[in-house]
C-alpha cells in the first residue's frame, strides 16, 4: 500500500507538473508517482508495453489519472478506468495505423494487450469510443 497516493498527494504532484520548469524535484516527483499509477495498473493485467504502445510517458500517466482521482475512496475505480483508458488508445492506435486486420493475430501483438483485454476492447468498442472520444480524435488529427 505504500505506493498509493492520497487525493492530496496526487494534487500536489499535478500542480508541480503543471507549475515545473524541468528541474530535478520535478522529475523526482514524477517517477514516484508514476511508480505506483504503474504498479496499480500492472495488477490489473495493464504491462509496460501496453502503456508504450498507447503512448503514454510518466507525465501523461500521472495527469491522466489525476483527471480521473476526485477521492481517496475512488482510487480503485480511477485505476481501472485510467487502466481502461491506456488499453483502449492502445487498440486504436493500432487500428488507425491500418497495418492489420484487427482480428488478425498480428494486431493483436502490436497493441501488447492480453486476449481478455482485446476481446473486452471489441465487444465494447463504441461503448469506449463514447466514453473516450478523445482517443478517437486524437488518432484522427494524427492521420490527417
């Protein structure tokens, strides 16, 4: 439990973010946030890999969760979103780089998730599309 962060905490770190000119608290504060934001998501199946594939570094992981943290009690519904949120762009990303057939096994690999977590991604995708239109956009912007 030593890793979870306190709606305190994770605010504090937020503000620096938002506040820092790139000094070494700075980064400091954002590997131990990023630290536990990592282990949380890696109970819930969420690799390192699936967070490159998605595109998230530290700072992306730390305010994205932050977005989504209102409450101490909500610290594990907001890990599971925020795990929801990275599997998702982690599809889409590949989807939109239209290398595959996104049933094909190779899609599969080159987005890192596990089958339980890319069969929930198809059989809900335009609930997560509704829920994460940013996503979509995103990866619209980034093809046009």
């Amino acid at each position: 439990m030593a890793d979870l962060l306190t709606y305190k905490e994770a605010d504090e770190t937020v503000q620096r973010l938002r506040n820092a000119q790139g000094d070494e608290e700075h980064c400091v504060m954002i590997l131990i946030t990023a630290k536990g934001i990592r282990n949380s998501l890696s109970c819930r199946g969420v690799t390192d890999s699936v967070i490159a594939n998605a595109g998230y570094d530290d700072d992306a992981l730390v305010c994205d969760f932050h977005d989504f943290y209102d409450t101490d009690e909500q610290y594990g519904e907001s890990i599971n979103d925020l795990a929801e949120l990275v599997q998702f762009t982690a599809y889409v990303k590949v989807q939109f780089a239209g290398r595959w057939n996104m049933l094909s096994q190779e899609a599969v690999e080159a987005t890192g998730l596990s089958k339980e977590a890319y069969t929930y991604i198809i059989n809900n995708f335009w609930a997560l599309a509704e829920k994460y239109p940013e996503v979509i956009e995103n990866e619209k912007n980034k093809t046009c």
